[in-house]
C-alpha cells in the first residue's frame, strides 16, 4: 500500500496463545473403540466399484466444456448491493502481464474486480520499496494522466529516511543482513461499489502481512486487516487506478495459536511465493 496513497500497511497484531487439539475418547488406544472391523464381502467390494465409477463419469461430465458460461446459474458478482461469490466465470479474466502485474483486463465488472485485486496485492509488495520495481508498478497500475504525479509522491514517501528507519529498513529500502523483509497483501474478496463501460469503483478486503523477520528484529511481522477502495477508469483498453483510499477491517477474532519464530516466518516467506489473482 502506498503511503500517499491513504494506505499504511504497517499495523496489526495477530492473536496469541496455545494451539489445543482434542483427540478421541475411549477407554483404549484404539481409535475404532476397540471394536474389529467388519471385512467385507464380494458383492460390497462390486457395489463399492460401481460407485466410484459413477462418481468418476459424474465428474468428468461436470467438467465438460459447453457453451454456457460457468456463473450462468447465479447471480453476476458485479451487482452493486448483491453477495455472490469470488468464482470463475466462463471469461479469461486477464489476458497478459506487465512484469509481474497481470494486465489485459476483461472490459466488464469481473474484469475491474480482478484489476483491483491484483493491483492491490503490487502496491502492498516489498518491490514498492525499492525505486526501480516501485516505478514499473506505479505506471502499471494507475492511468497514465495520474501516474506521473503519483510517481513523485511516491518516491517522496517511501525514500523518507525517518520512515525506512522506523520500519527497519536500510535507506535502499532492503532489509538489514541476515533479515528478511516482509510485505504482502492476501485478498479475501471483492465487491463493485459502482459500474459503466468507462469507470468502476471497486472494494477489496484483504489481510496485510507485515515486519521483519529476523533473530534480532524490532519489528516482527505482524497481521492486519483492511479494505482499499479502488475508483477505475478504461484507458488504453484496460482498467486503472485513478484513486485509491484505505480503511480498517473488518478484523476477524484472532484464534488462540502461538506465534511462530522469526526462524520459522523467515523460512516460509521463502519457502511459499505469493499469489496473483483473478476471477
């Protein structure tokens, strides 16, 4: 998220405490209660079968192509003021990438939400930190009268040395040796606020991860929870970013499981890329 941008990604705490598991009462360690198994016989080994080879034509009748789109049996997700759900839709929802921003965006509502989605996800990445990345996202994601001016705001914002200095970051905006920086946004969902052929607006609720990882780190990564509001324009025959603001929540109630070391965050930062999205 960008600083300027009514965005601040660098809050939230996740819940804390013990991981319980409840595991089978009986009086013996037999999770069956002791009791012996029926074996069975031929004919439930021959109903067996025949069952899973229906369930096998069941399923690959389901996924046969045809010429009615896949939402066609429920409502369009676009609909201002309807709940449906984040599902594909029979359209490819993009249909090209700028580095490693989706782009090509279908010329309809569900093509505005997966434009807000992805570009949620790129202005809340670690790259918005570093000039060059931070420079190919900004002109990816916002409409080329607004880019230019966003630019300068941007760079002020995020090579402010008070700011790098407070999150712990080097004035490159890299992590100090031996640590790992973390930023990433992971979407929840989407929903069209507003909609025509030439602009959308579009909300997308999302989960923030955010910190360094790091033995001796000051800032662990921490979760927090916001929705970004995104008002798009069609130019150049895709969907961008004219505006963006930035609230808090909905926050869920933190479950009660321990955090895990900086080691551990460390090692699956590494270890699990990060998503793009589309509908």
């Amino acid at each position: 998220m960008s600083p300027g941008d009514e965005h601040d990604s660098f809050g939230g705490v996740g819940g804390s405490g013990q991981t319980r598991t409840r595991l089978p009462e009986g009086n013996s360690g037999d999770v069956y209660g002791g009791a012996r198994r029926p074996v069975r016989s031929s004919r439930s080994l021959i109903t067996v079968v025949g069952v899973v080879v229906l369930l096998i034509a069941a399923i690959a009748f389901a996924n046969r192509g045809g010429t009615e789109p896949a939402d066609a049996a429920g409502p369009r997700s676009g609909t201002p003021g309807r709940t449906a759900p984040t599902s594909a839709t029979g359209v490819r929802p993009v249909t090209g990438k700028n580095g490693t921003i989706p782009t090509g965006y279908a010329h309809d509502d569900q093509g505005a939400q997966s434009a807000a989605t992805n570009y949620a996800v790129a202005l809340g990445s670690v790259e918005m930190f570093v000039t060059a990345t931070r420079n190919e996202i900004v002109t990816t994601v916002y409409a080329p009268d607004v880019a230019g001016s966003r630019q300068g705001e941007l760079d002020r914002a995020y090579s402010d040395k008070d700011l790098l200095t407070s999150i712990g970051l080097r004035q490159d905006g890299t992590a100090p040796q031996g640590m790992t920086f973390i930023s990433r946004v992971i979407p929840v969902g989407s929903k069209v606020e507003s909609y025509n052929d030439n602009s959308a607006t579009v909300a997308v609720w999302y989960s923030s991860l955010f910190g360094i990882a790091g033995e001796a780190s000051k800032n662990p990564v921490s979760e927090a929870w916001y929705t970004d509001t995104f008002e798009l324009r069609w130019v150049g025959g895709d969907w961008k970013v004219t505006k963006s603001t930035q609230k808090d929540g909905p926050v869920p109630v933190g479950r009660d499981q321990r955090a895990s070391s900086a080691q551990d965050m460390e090692k699956a930062v590494g270890e699990f890329g990060g998503f793009t999205y589309a509908r």
